[in-house]
C-alpha cells in the first residue's frame, strides 16, 4: 500500500480487477461494509459459488480480505483491502492499465453528472461554493508530471487517511477526482 492507504496493482492486480463482476463486488464492499458471497452474489447477478471464487480471486491480489470482525461462524466474510487501488501503465504491458481504465468507465459511468443530478440539488450553499471543478492546461516534462502527482498525493494524505470517527462533527465525505491526461502531442519548443 502507499501513503494513501490504496492497494497498488501490478500487471496481474489490473487484468483481475478489469472483470465487470469484481469491480462490482469490490464496490459493494466499499460502500456496503463487510460481507459474504452468498450475500453479494445478487448484489452482482451472480451464484454464490461464482462469487465466491471471484473474491478469492481479489484476495489474490490484496484488494479484498477476511474481515476479522467476522472471523467466528460457519460464514466467511470478506471486507474491501485499503483505502481504494491505483496502478500505473507498465510500460512491458500497456493493454493491462487500458482494460482496468475501459472497465472502471463502464462500471462507474459519469460520476460528475451524477453528482450533478443527485448531490448538488441537495447541498446547502456553503457546501455549494467549495464544490469545485478545474479543467487546466499545463506545459510539463513526465519528470515534473510524476513530481505534481507527488506532491498532490502528500497534500491529501492526511485527509485521506483520516478516521472518520475522528474527523470533525460537520465532516463530510467528498470525491476527489483526478485525472492526468497527457497530450499525443508533443510540445514545439
């Protein structure tokens, strides 16, 4: 895991987790807690047997594991490894990163517009006016790209790996999109 408490995939990690069924049972795990295959199996249009193998197959890769809260009983349950995953091109296979990002924009859909449609109808002004969006062009070396990233990564880190029984009573969730999209083009000199 990194500083942000995210699993990080390797070449192997990003064609399991390209499957539609585990991107699915891992997102039900994030945002539905603990659970067991027989529970999460109509949760992904799938027989429990079949999720059982698909989150042994995610263990495999450290993106799910036992839930220790859960550890007596005849059940095995299973809760969702760090805090999110991340994975970078491998430059020896690049079709590995381009599946599991073909895959996550099928599985996540528009999460802006959903936001749009769902979120902001109901968010108090205050809320509102630090809602924000960038869409900025930049002129950089993939040198001074990784450096950005870097430091972005060491701003957030605190907040990313705070408790949220610790946070402040008026605490909330928010999602951090971050996309870094470079050019085809190179830049003239």
């Amino acid at each position: 895991m990194n500083r942000l408490g995210d699993v990080e995939l390797d070449v192997r990690g990003m064609r399991a987790l390209a499957h539609p069924v585990r991107l699915a049972m891992l997102k039900a795990l994030r945002d539905g807690g603990p659970s067991t295959a027989t529970r999460l199996a109509p949760q992904v249009d799938t027989s429990p047997s079949v999720a059982s193998w698909h989150l042994r197959h995610l263990a495999e890769h450290g993106l799910v594991e036992d839930d220790p809260d859960h550890a007596s009983g005849r059940s095995r349950w299973w809760r969702a490894a760090g805090r999110g995953f991340r994975f970078e091109v491998d430059p020896s296979d690049p079709a590995a990163a381009a599946e599991l990002s073909d895959a996550l924009e099928m599985a996540e859909g528009d999460p802006v517009a959903d936001w749009a449609a769902l979120a902001r109808p109901a968010l108090e002004p205050e809320w509102l006016a630090v809602a924000s969006r960038r869409n900025t062009g930049l002129v950089v070396t993939r040198e001074e790209l990784r450096e950005l990233d870097d430091q972005i990564e060491q701003l957030i880190a605190p907040l990313a790996n705070r408790d949220p029984d610790h946070a402040p009573a008026d605490a909330r969730r928010v999602r951090l999109l971050l996309h870094l999209l470079p050019s085809a083009n190179v830049h003239p000199a």
